[in-house]
C-alpha cells in the first residue's frame, strides 16, 4: 500500500552535501507522485539568498521549507 503522509521530520542540519541531496530526491519523488507540492517561497527568513524551497504535503496541508546547507549554515528542514 503506497504512503499517505509524507512522514516529515524536523532536521536541524544535515550531515553532509549527500545526506542534503539524498533527502532532496526523497521530496522530489514525494512531487511526482502527488504526495507532495513544490510551493511558491512567499517570504524568506532570512536577509541571505539561500537555496530555499517550500514543500506542502497533500495529506497534511501543511508546508515546510528547506534549505540547503551553505557552510557553515547546515541547512534545515522544518514546518513553515
């Protein structure tokens, strides 16, 4: 039975660029599939021009952002 939720967790940095990248094609597979929704980014919270995307899940309507990582920033991932 395919997935229902997207099953997000908060990350507060990530390990390394691969770990980032690895995650990345996750929620980039969870839009082809329709469990989840790239979004337009309506307010950045921070004054840097980061690599910032929002992502809402369709089960939970809820959008969370992500940020790659930008040493020595380690990118987060977290509800909006």
């Amino acid at each position: 039975m395919p997935p229902t939720d997207c099953d997000w967790k908060v990350i507060e940095g990530f390990g390394s660029d691969e770990e980032y990248e690895r995650f990345r094609a996750r929620i980039v597979e969870q839009t082809k599939s329709g469990l989840a929704k790239e979004e337009r980014v309506k307010r950045r919270y921070s004054g840097i021009d980061w690599d910032e995307r929002w992502y809402r899940c369709a089960a939970t309507k809820q959008t969370w952002r992500l940020v790659a990582p930008d040493p020595p920033f380690n990118g987060i991932f977290e509800p909006v």
